[in-house]
C-alpha cells in the first residue's frame, strides 16, 4: 500500500516505552482522520492502561495521552540538532495555555495571562479556576505527581493563586530555575474543574475513579475511543486555541505485542509509525532502508547497574568499585545494543564538564577489579542477585548475562532475576534488590535534576540504591539553588565526581529513541 507524505507539525506526543520521571517526552503530537491523508496509524506494544497520569499504576503511554488532549501552560519550544534532527529546546520555554507570563521583579513569583478563547472539548470556557485546582491536584494528590512537582519546588495549594478569570499566578517558596520548565512537563496538565468536581467524592476528592476511565481535557486532540489492550483512538480537536492546529486529523494507535508483526506492517506500509523494537531490529531496518529511522540520544536518561548501598555486601565502596571495574561494557554495548546507544564508559579520570551523562572512568579490567575484591574482603568470591524488569528483556537479558559471565570471572556468582514488568516498579521502590539492572530518564535535562531523583538522601522512590551521603545531599541542593553561574559548575562536577569515586551505580550507555516511520512522513520531532 502506498502512503501518502504526511507532516506531523510540531505538536508532540509520547508514544511510550520510556523510563519514569523518567518520561522524556518524545515524539510528535500526532492526529487522525477518515481520509488516509489526514489518519496517522501508529502501532505500539502497549497502550494507555488508564486516562489519568496521575493515578497510581498509570503506564508510560498514558502520559502521551495526557500530552495529547490535556494543555498546559507553557510548552518547550524547538530546536534543530547539528544532524539536522528536529528535537526539543530544553533551554527555551513557548505559549501553550497561557499566551504570556512575567516572572516578578524579585524574582519570587510568576504571572500568566490565559487565553481567553480556550475551550475544552466539551466546549466549557478555560478559567484559572480551572488551572488552580489542576495544579493544587498534583501537589496534593501524591506519588510521583507530586514529588515531580517538588522537584521545581511546586509544594502546596498557598502558591496557586486566582488573579482573575485568565489571571493565574504562581507564588514561589524559592528561586528555582527549574520551576517554570517543571510547568511545561506533562504533569501539570489543565483540568476541566467543573466536570471533574462533579464526578468527584469526598472519598475521592479528585476525581480518580472517574478520570481514570474519562477525558476531561483541552488538548490538541480528544479520545474518540478506548478499548484498553487492543486501541486508542484520537480526533482532532479544530477549536483548539493554544499553538497551530495539527494538521492531522485522526490518530489510530493499535496495541500490537509482537515486534516482529509491527515491523512487518510498516514495512508493509500497513503502519505508519512505530517504537520500541530491539537494537538489532533498528540497525537492520537502518541498514536495509525500507523505512526511516529517527534516532536521538535520550537527554538525562542512562542504563545502569544500581548496587544497594544500604546493606552488605554493596554497602562497601571498594566493592563497588570492583564491580565497576569488571562490566563488560564493549560487549554490552555491541552484543546487547547493536551500537545503538551512547556509551558511557572509558572517559577521563577528573571531571571537566557539568554535563550529564558523561562517560565514567571505568573500563573493563578485570586485575583491578581482583585486586579491589582482595582489598573488599572478598578474596574468595561471593554470591549475588542481578534483578531486571523482564519487560525490558530484549535487552536486558543478553546485557545480564554478559554481566553475570563478567562476574563470574572475579569470583562473584550472579542469579539473574527476571521480574515481570508490573511488579518492577513496586519491588523497586522496597529498595531490597541487592543488584538492579535499570534504565531512568529525567523529564528535566539538568544534572542536578537527575541526581535529586535518583541519589539524594530524601530517599526518592527512584533511589534505589538506596544511597544516602549529606555530602552528596548538599552538592545537589545547592546547584539546584544557586545563582552563581560558576559555582553552579564546581558544584555539578563534584556531585559527579563523587558518584564515579562511591557508585552507586554502574552507568552503562545513554539509550538513544528510536522511531521507525514511512519515508512519507514528514515534521517529526523528539
């Protein structure tokens, strides 16, 4: 079947398959319609298990939904990356909702002014009411909504206030460069109020239950039909006010499981766009040039080896550093990821950039690991449990076997434990997993954003490492806080610094997103 060009215009979605906060957003905001010129047919290996991002046990494709039918203040606006891949600007923020906002003289507040022609899609008008309680329900309603919001230092319900009716401001508890772009993640997304309230109870005072399995948006596009398992329909919404329409019309996206079925349909041209095959599927798709791949490096994310610091034997550095010495990363790299990644190893001793990732010292030499063994107390060896979610086991499977074997060879005997992909999560956040092969990327792409979540002692649900070191703790806090654009630079190379000396974690490579799509199509961007 041929396929006719389609330009996808900047609106962007999340099509799934990316690790929590984690969530780095990608994609086009992509739509549908009957016409095969206005219909966009993505087929994806999960859909959306809810219509809430903000409900416990929400899966990574919701939030591409929300990104969808929900608006929120302010978006990022887009850049052009030296190979010419469109992608996002994480320096510079656009309108979305609101048309403009001034931050305040001294610094310690923000104020939007919303559009007055802004709909949502059941035609009620937009109101900061409405902003209010959606930023108050994120504050409030807990879990990762919430510590997300605190991670641009959005704490309580005091700091939203109502000006007038397309008045909205936001009042800060400190400066924090990183509280605006923290409005333009997915989380705080605008509400219908109203609707919600109504089907709201005092059990439920947000409406959970019912957003759960209800849109009340007024996003780009709204949820023509959901059958979770099987496929999610979305049509364009044409009286969206808040950036240029899209100029596709419908979205169909289809669960398919099986990789090897979605790629033979876009090969087929019985698909349009799809994600989430194995590196060896990209690198022969790229090779064979069927269809075109878009690939970019993930900002703030890593494949790593989390080690539990917090009990024996991962609780001793040299340990740590033996294991750090012992990965088989050239081997995990080509083996397990076909090149298809950055890697994040073999780089220089001291730290001169206050970039993140960037490649720790370490390589594979196994006479040092022995050595740092002996030093541990682990002469003779010892035995141990690599766990990895066994949703990401194309992957993650041939990389832990490599390290198991690598192991092996300086005296530590490796289980591997495959958890299924709706435990992980949870058996994660009991920080009790001796070894965790896992991939995280950070909504934010700033270092210190990254470290919060996963090294601060204030034992974020993503530390699991279950690192705790004051020394760290106040190097993250105070990058995150300063003003002084040196010591924010010595301040980031030494937190990294000090992550490459006590390792708590083994980083891997930086995955790269990769999207197959028909040559047709046009306008994509991460």
């Amino acid at each position: 079947m041929s396929v006719p060009p389609f330009d996808l215009n900047r609106r962007s979605v999340i099509l799934g398959g990316l690790s929590v906060a984690g969530m780095t957003a990608i994609a086009p905001r992509l739509a549908w319609s009957q016409a095969r010129s206005e219909t966009l047919l993505v087929v994806q290996e999960l859909g959306p298990n809810s219509l809430d991002m903000h409900g416990v046990g929400s899966n990574q494709t919701v939030n591409g939904l929300s990104w969808n039918c929900y608006d929120r203040l302010l978006t990022y606006a887009s850049k052009t990356l030296p190979d010419g891949t469109p992608s996002y600007d994480r320096e510079k923020l656009a309108p979305e909702l609101a048309e403009s906002w001034e931050v305040a003289a001294d610094g310690m507040s923000c104020t939007f002014k919303l559009r007055q022609d802004a709909r949502f899609h059941d035609g009620t008008p937009v109101a900061a009411k409405d902003v209010k309680w959606s930023f108050d329900r994120a504050v409030k309603v807990g879990g990762f909504p919430t510590f997300q919001m605190s991670a641009g230092s959005l704490e309580k319900p005091e700091q939203f206030v109502v000006v007038d009716d397309h008045t909205f401001r936001i009042d800060y508890v400190r400066k924090d460069k990183m509280l605006l772009f923290n409005v333009a993640v997915v989380v705080p997304f605008i509400i219908n109020s109203e609707l919600a309230k109504k089907n709201a109870t005092p059990e439920d005072p947000w409406a959970l239950a019912w957003l759960k399995n209800n849109e009340a948006g007024g996003g780009a596009y709204k949820v023509e039909s959901w059958k979770p398992g099987s496929e999610t329909v979305l049509t364009r919404f044409d009286d969206w006010k808040s950036g240029p329409l899209p100029k596709i019309k419908r979205m169909i996206a289809r669960d398919v499981p099986s990789p090897g079925t979605r790629r033979a349909m876009l090969e087929r041209g019985d698909a349009d766009l799809s994600s989430g095959f194995a590196p060896r599927d990209f690198e022969q798709i790229i090779r064979e040039g069927k269809v075109k791949v878009s690939g970019v490096p993930i900002p703030n994310a890593l494949w790593y080896v989390a080690l539990n610091t917090a009990k024996p034997p991962f609780d001793n550095v040299k340990l740590r550093q033996a294991i750090a010495w012992a990965m088989p990363y050239e081997q995990i790299q080509t083996s397990a990821f076909f090149g298809r990644a950055v890697p994040m190893y073999g780089g220089p001793a001291d730290v001169s950039k206050p970039v993140w990732p960037q490649p720790f010292p370490y390589v594979t030499d196994l006479d040092k690991a022995k050595a740092l063994m002996k030093e541990a107390g682990f002469e003779a060896g010892l035995e141990t449990t690599l766990s990895l979610d066994a949703g990401t086991a194309t992957v993650g499977e041939p990389t832990a076997i490599l390290i198991q074997e690598s192991l092996g060879k300086i005296g530590i005997k490796v289980s591997i434990d495959k958890i299924p992909g709706a435990s992980w999560r949870t058996t994660l956040n009991k920080k009790e997993l001796p070894l965790a092969l896992n991939r995280f990327s950070g909504w934010l792409d700033y270092p210190e954003y990254y470290f919060y979540w996963n090294l601060h002692g204030n034992n974020s649900i993503f530390n699991i490492s279950s690192y705790q070191n004051k020394a760290m703790d106040a190097l993250i806090d105070k990058a995150r806080f300063t003003a002084d654009a040196a010591e924010y630079e010595k301040t980031v190379k030494d937190f990294i610094a000090l992550c490459m000396r006590d390792v708590p974690v083994v980083p891997l490579n930086q995955p790269i997103h990769d999207v197959a799509m028909q040559k047709g199509i046009t306008g994509y961007e991460f």
